[in-house]
C-alpha cells in the first residue's frame, strides 16, 4: 500500500479504525477474532491504527496494544482523550473533560493501557467549551516534551479552533466524519488543512455502513447499535438515502469495483492529504476496502459524481442532536 502524509507522519494512504470491535455496532467479537482482523490488516499493508480511550471504554485501546505489540515498531497507533470517563471507574459520564489535570491522567492510563512508551498521534476526541483550546494544545505540548506523545490532532473541531491550536503546538492531524454523504469539513476545515500542512483523516468514510450498499429499509439493528438511534438510520431515511448507494453502485459497474471501494477511492481523490480510515469486524472486508487504493478515479469521472451527488439531497441528520452538539465547536 502506498504512503501518505499526515503532516510529518508517514502513514498508509487507508488506515483501520478499530471503535467497532467495542460493541458501538452491538455485541462485538470474540478477543481471538478481533485481533485475527486488526493483525490480518497489518499483513495486508495498512500501517495506521486508530482507537480511543472511550471506546469500551478503555477495553479498544487494549486489545489494539495487544494485537499490535508483535509489530509496534512498524505501525502508527492514534488514540484519544476528551469524554468525562471516570479515571476510577472507567464509567463514562455526560459531556466532555479536555481539564490539563484530566489530559494528564488520561495519556498516563492510555500507555498502560497500549503498554506502549509514547502515543504516536494523540486527538483531542471533542473540543470543550470550558477549556481554551490553547490550554489543551499546551498540555499536549508539554507531554510531546516529556516523551509522552509523538504528534497532536483534533477531531470535529471548527476551523477556527483548529487554527488556535496549532499556533500553540502544531496539530498533525484533524479527524471528522467526511463521506460522499457528509461534506461538513469541505467549506472551512479541509482549506485550512491544507493551507497549514495538516493531514485530514475521515470517519465512516463508508456512512457507518451505508455506503457500502449492504444496508437498505429494512436492515435490523440491535439496541446496542448506535445507528438504532441515528436520524440518518431511521427506516424512512434509509429508503430516502438510497439513491446515494444508487450511485455508487453505478460507478462501481464502470470500475469493476464496488459501492464501498468507490466511496474510498473518492475521498483519495479529493486532496492528497486525506486518509481515510474504515471500521469492520472482518477480514474479507477488509481486504475489500483496502481494494479501493486501486481504483483510479479520473477528473471527469470526480466531475460526475459531483453533478450526480448535488442532485441528491441527503435525509437525516449524521448523529444524534445531544452528540452534534460537541461537533464543529
């Protein structure tokens, strides 16, 4: 697989979000399975690997240590702070927690957790209206200083505040929701990206799944499943959005590809410092998406599906109102 830069780090152009292997899509897989998959996308060339304190919570970042302790030297492993878990409990509480003190605490369970020494690239999960921006990029600095952590990013922030951090310490990475069907970062965050060298890393490039056209009306989701609750998933907006995969699926025929290798191959296309990263559960899906890296989307083949995505109005909003609220702040 080939090499892109997040800012200075070298990563590869498609990396492997892990969050689905801590029950946010249900019940999740045996440990053994989990880390079949996690290592079997290590053997199949991708070498950035993204997790979160929040995710289980705490249980994702140890088994991503676990399943990559074998080649920790070859591969790029982000994590991330900023949701109110209790350091005692491990229960997450309402809101959002960026306090230095809190940070600190955080970084320091995170390496124990990796059993790792430093945290390759370390986002602020959601930015806090109670702390000043330039107090976490401070905190984050002196842990940078102290060994603790290699590069600093950002997740769902605005553009503004992206650019208030990086005066402070420079921010390799911002990482948001960004798809064929969620163009939020386009306007304001993606220039500033590129204007200040930082690297733009997209979740649920595929629509948690929709775009991958394995989703339709009447897919069943399990209570544990966040898409039971998200406006996007409802069974209306599902029938309303599937034009969407319609279009995909058009393209795909063209390429000998499919839906979910179309939807990656165009966020490749769109600026050489976006790489995305997918979330599965299997290694054939895997396989799959890493496949998108090698379809070729010309400039009028870009100019197409822009006329044909324009067209389409999306139904639905991306998450739920209570967790927008933490978004583009």
């Amino acid at each position: 697989m080939k090499t892109r830069h997040l800012g200075s780090l070298a990563v590869s152009e498609i990396g492997f979000g892990t969050m689905s292997f801590a029950s946010a899509y249900g019940a999740s897989p045996e440990k053994a399975e989990a880390i079949r998959v996690i290592r079997g996308a290590y053997e199949r060339g991708v070498t950035f690997f993204d997790t979160a304190e929040a995710y289980g919570p705490w249980t994702n970042e140890v088994l991503v240590g676990e399943a990559l302790a074998p080649m920790r030297d070859k591969v790029v492993v982000a994590t991330k702070f900023g949701f109110n878990v209790d350091p005692e409990t491990g229960v997450r509480g309402a809101g959002v927690n960026s306090r230095p003190e809190h940070i600190r605490q955080v970084v320091d369970a995170s390496l124990a957790r990796l059993n790792f020494e430093t945290i390759d690239l370390l986002y602020q999960h959601r930015v806090d209206p109670n702390v000043p921006i330039e107090d976490v990029a401070g905190t984050v600095k002196e842990l940078i200083q102290a060994g603790k952590v290699k590069h600093f990013g950002l997740s769902e922030a605005a553009a503004s505040t992206i650019a208030r951090a990086h005066a402070v310490q420079p921010v390799t990475a911002v990482q948001s929701e960004y798809s064929l069907w969620t163009r939020e970062p386009e306007p304001e965050v993606l220039p500033l990206c590129e204007k200040l060298g930082i690297g733009f890393v997209p979740w649920a490039p595929l629509g948690a799944g929709f775009l991958t056209g394995t989703i339709d009306a009447r897919t069943d989701f399990a209570p544990t499943d966040f898409r039971a609750i998200s406006p996007r998933f409802t069974e209306a907006a599902r029938a309303a959005n599937q034009a969407v995969v319609d279009l995909l699926r058009r393209i795909a025929a063209a390429k000998n590809a499919t839906p979910a290798q179309i939807a990656l191959a165009w966020l490749l296309a769109r600026k050489p410092f976006i790489v995305p990263i997918f979330g599965t559960r299997r290694l054939e899906r895997v396989e799959e998406n890493l496949g998108g890296a090698a379809v070729t989307l010309s400039n009028a083949d870009m100019a197409e599906i822009e006329t044909a995505i324009n067209a389409i109005t999306v139904t639905g909003a991306r998450l739920p109102e209570a967790v927008l609220a933490y978004s583009y702040r």
